[in-house]
C-alpha cells in the first residue's frame, strides 16, 4: 500500500467521522404550531366529548404537556410576545387594531435569534403584527414568509376578495395568487420549504388563521357536527375547521417521519388564547375543560391553553404531564436553550428557561409569577383594572377578585377577603413589575410604519389600523357598505427627506372603483356595494394641512407633499357636509 494511499483512506476515514459525528450532534429542527382561537377544550386529547382530533391526540400522547401554559387572550398580544419574548405591555403590542397592533421598528424576535445562529426561517400563515415596513415578517427574521396580512384572511387590510378558498396571500410581501382552503396552504407550503431547506436546520413558524372567524370550512368536515349544532355544540363549522387542522397536522407529522426529520425536529402545538366559538359563556354549549372564560376574558378560558412539544432526539416524548407554571414569554429562552443558541445580550426578555422541566432536570424553573395586561386601545392598559396575576394556584382579577384554581375551576368564589395577606403580596409584585414597564419606550411611543424606505416603496394603511376614538372595524363588508368611522390617525416615520405622493381612496388598488362609486368588479361575489357621497378629502401630517375637492370620477385624491426626516402622524378624512371620518386606504410613496 502506497503512503499516498494510505493518506487517502485516513482523509475518508477521518471525513466519515466528521460528517457522522455532524449528523449525530445537528441542531434541531424546530417547528411552532399556533393555531387561532382554538381554546383548551377545543381538542378531543382534552376531554373534548363530541370534537375528533386524532392526529393531534396521538401527538398529545407522544409529547410533554405544560397543563399550567399562559397567553395573552387576544391574537396579537400573544403573538408579540412569542415573537419577543416580552410581555404585550413591553414590546408595545396589546391590542389587535387601533395602532397597537404592530411590533416596534427596532424588536428583535425569535426569528432574528434563530437565523442569527445559522438557521433557515420561514414563516406560513397569520402574522398580525404589521402589515408595513419596517415590522413585516421579512423585516422580522424570516427568509420566507407566506402570509395573509392584517388578523385574518379576508379582512379589509387584507387582498380584497379573500374567503378562505382560492385566495391571493404575500409571498415576501409580493401577492400572489393560490388554489385551495387557507389551513391546507399554509401545511403544503411548509413541507415544500423544508423539501428545498435540509441543508441545516431550520425554525418554522406556523400560525394558521384557522379557526378563527368567519367560521368557513368545506363541508365534508362539518358535516358529522351538524347534528350537534344549537343542542350541544355552537358552530359546526368550527369544529370542521378544527378537524381540517387535524388532517393537516397528521400530514405533516407523516410527512416528517417519512423524511426521517421526527426524531430531531422539535415540534410545538399550542394555541393564541382561549376559544371563541367553541364554549358559550353560559356554559350551556360547548366544552372548556371545566373551566370559565372565552378569548378576551381573563377568566382561566381566555389565556389557559395547550402546549404540547415533542423532541425525540432531546428525550421531550412519552406523554408526561409538567403542572409547573409557564408563558408566551418563555419561548426564546427555553427554545434558546434546547438548540443551543445565543441569545444577543441586549435582547430585552422577560421570559425564563422551563427546558429543564422538559429534559427532568434536577434544576428548578424560575417562573414564579405571570401578568397579563393588555387592552384594545391605543392607551397603555391599566395598571390593575382589567388585569390577571398569576402565581401557584392563585389567580388575582382586576386587583380585586383572588380565586384558587385547583379548588374552584370555574372561579365562582372569591378569596381576597379570607387570603388579604396574598392579595397585598400580588399587588406588590405588580406595582413592581409596572415600575420597569414604564421605562420602556414602547410604553408611550407607538409603533410607526416607515415611508422613504427601499424595502418598501409604498406603503398601505387602512382604517383598519388607524388610531381614534371609535369602535373597531375591520371587515371589508364594512368598507362595501360604506360604513362610517372616525378613526383617522396612523403614526409614521419618513426615513428621507423629500416629496412624497399621498392617495386617498375609498376602494383598495387591488379592486378600484371611484370614491363616489362601487368597483367594476365583485371578486367572488361577496359583496353588497353601496356608494358614499362625501365632497372633499382632508389630511394633516407634519403641521400642513390640505383639503382637495372630490371629482365624479376620482378614483383617488392625491397630495403630493414635502416631508422632513422624522416621526410624524398622518390624519385623512372624508368630509361630508358637516360629517367627517376616516378615509378607509391611503398609499404613501417617495417621488423619485
């Protein structure tokens, strides 16, 4: 045997090694399920006596259960504090609309923390924390991102004419048009991506729109729950939309094993907050798991949820139940942990490290205490007004109402009187807590989008998203019907110096029609048009103030304007006679 020979087989030998010991030692995978609405009793693993999720229930048995996981109760405060590990009251994101509903500009998130260490990033489905430059998901950390925009498919900051089927979604923020139910979607493109990405591991982030409202599902998977409806169950619909989610995840779970990627991919299955059509809030329909309290509340049902993780690799599987205390917040620390990443130091968190819970570590978790805070408004929310602390098995409401959990389920007898001493200990904890919160600045200073940037050459705010004193409205047969609403004012920031064009319309772009008028076209037929008669157009922004009259056929009234570098708040309005209120798109654009 020749030296060079010999040289040669140790260089294989030595490359066998190398390459077995990377396989063995790779980085897990890592895929997070969120699904939307679907409340803690919204599962047949969960006690469930009419609903079927077999998929899921076979996961629930192979996985490590958190039975004592807290959300925010609404979508985008749970969502913001995954994606940054922060409480809602400190990354600024407590509401789902009226300005609150985006991420600051400068917010690190998850996605950031895995790609930063060498992963592949791809987001499919639900993002709601904002549809513009500089918060969108490829701003976020995500190399892919396939989504819908605003908080649900077919709302109306959403591509105007979605339904659930055969609709247009963003992929990286440019609309393209799909085939086939939403849920089923956001699975398939998941397994294409990771057909195309094994080359190192990779965070998938999934959140399905699915089952939040309109409760829309093709009927072959409502059909078994009809029965049900009105006697047992509130929506057949609903629990269709669920099994849908159920098919779907035992496609990708198979779709897993059949790539070999099961053993170590880290999988999540957990919800945004508690059900809104699955459990009546007279208990007389629907199951909760024993529990009160709907999405919104902070009642038990409306921030319990599941949280099932598997790893088999990580020895996270089996089936076990982990009663410890644990929140949204405490994602990018555990999962941190787990695979095994740095985290930038300067990444503020308020979440802890629950991995050793997973792993049957002697350490102890450090979770002591959760706060839910949030509001639907533009307003921080309140101190202790309308608030849940957590802490054991105690639960303190509104500062006021102290209920045992493990007791008293449904939350029926208050304890503050007979346990004061608890009381005056939560409270503490809380006025603590709120100190620091203030010093955040995402407290006081809202989140802008950001015009004058190359990443995004026009940008689109709707009334959706608009800051005021007004009710919430946020469907586009609101829009159709010419529903009037004062909400006006949405906070920018101008990162060039220069003229910009402001159009203000009545119509989206995707579907124009004269702001006198209705548009030529009624994708899907959803709609009943109705045509507004306002004169004139009024907007406000950096101290000028313009006001343009309207013509027959405008489609569109434009200002082109002089901008400064800087923060500034954009007002626009209809004005009709004496009546004013908020236009319902505007697009902003730098003229080159």
């Amino acid at each position: 045997m020749t030296h060079l020979r010999i040289i040669l087989i140790v260089s294989v030998l030595s490359l066998s090694c190398e390459i077995a010991f990377a396989q063995k030692t790779k980085r897990p995978n890592v895929i997070l399920i969120l699904t939307d609405d679907q409340g803690i009793g919204d599962l047949g693993c969960h006690g469930n006596p009419w609903l079927k999720t077999p998929n899921i229930d076979a996961f629930y048995n192979e996985s490590v259960r958190m039975t004592d996981f807290h959300v925010t109760p609404l979508c985008t405060p749970t969502r913001g504090a995954i994606m940054t590990g922060r409480y809602p009251i400190n990354n600024g994101t407590w509401a789902t609309f009226k300005g609150r509903d985006g991420l600051s500009g400068d917010a690190q998130t998850m996605a950031d923390v895995f790609q930063q260490n060498g992963y592949h990033t791809a987001m499919f489905g639900k993002w709601h924390l904002g549809d513009n430059y500089p918060t969108r998901p490829t701003d976020s950390g995500f190399e892919v991102a396939i989504n819908h925009l605003a908080g649900g498919v077919g709302e109306l900051s959403d591509y105007w004419g979605n339904s659930y089927f055969d609709d247009v979604y963003y992929v990286n923020n440019q609309p393209k048009q799909f085939k086939g139910y939403c849920t089923d979607v956001w699975f398939d493109e998941t397994m294409k991506y990771i057909e195309k990405n094994e080359d190192k591991p990779f965070f998938i982030y999934l959140p399905t729109n699915a089952p939040h409202d309109p409760l829309i599902v093709a009927e072959k998977y409502a059909a078994p729950y009809k029965h049900l409806e009105g006697k047992e169950i509130i929506s057949a619909n609903l629990y269709g939309m669920i099994a849908n989610l159920d098919e779907n995840f035992g496609k990708l779970n198979q779709f897993l094993i059949d790539k070999k990627l099961a053993d170590n991919t880290i999988v999540i299955y957990m919800t945004d907050n508690g059900t809104r059509f699955g459990y009546s809030p007279d208990g007389k329909l629907g199951y909760n798991k024993g529990y009160r309290g709907i999405k919104g509340d902070k009642l038990e049902g409306g921030h319990r949820v599941p949280f099932f993780i598997r790893w088999p690799n990580g020895k996270i599987e089996g089936g076990k139940d982990i009663n410890s205390l644990a929140a949204h917040v405490d994602l990018i620390p555990t999962l941190a942990s787990l695979c095994q990443l740095t985290v930038p130091k300067k990444m503020p968190l308020d979440g802890v490290d629950f991995s050793p819970l997973l792993l049957g570590s002697k350490k102890t978790m450090v979770r002591k205490t959760a706060f839910i805070h949030h509001r639907q408004d533009w307003r921080p929310p309140m101190d202790v007004d309308q608030t849940c602390i957590i802490k054991d098995n105690w639960r303190l409401l509104n500062g006021t109402d102290l209920y045992d959990i493990e007791k008293d389920p449904k939350q029926l007898t208050n304890l503050a009187a007979k346990y004061a001493a608890v009381v005056t200990a939560l409270l503490a904890q809380n006025t603590a807590f709120l100190v620091e919160t203030k010093k955040n600045p995402e407290y006081n200073e809202l989140p802008v989008s950001t015009v004058g940037n190359p990443a995004q050459e026009e940008i689109k705010l709707t009334i959706q998203h608009a800051i005021g004193e007004d009710s919430g409205i946020w469907k586009p047969e609101q829009i159709a019907e010419g529903l009037k609403n004062k909400n006006n004012t949405h906070a920018i920031f101008v990162e060039k110096e220069g003229d910009y064009v402001i159009s203000c319309r009545r119509w989206p772009k995707e579907c124009p029609g004269t702001i006198l008028g209705i548009p030529a076209v009624n994708p899907k037929n959803l709609f009943e048009y109705k045509t507004i008669a306002p004169q004139k157009v009024r907007i406000s922004i950096a101290n000028q103030m313009f006001e343009k009259n309207i013509g027959k056929e405008d489609v569109e009234v434009l200002f082109k304007i002089h901008l400064e570098k800087g923060k500034t708040f954009l007002t626009n309005d209809f004005i009709d006679k004496k009546e004013t209120y908020g236009v319902y798109y505007s697009y902003i654009s730098l003229v080159k």
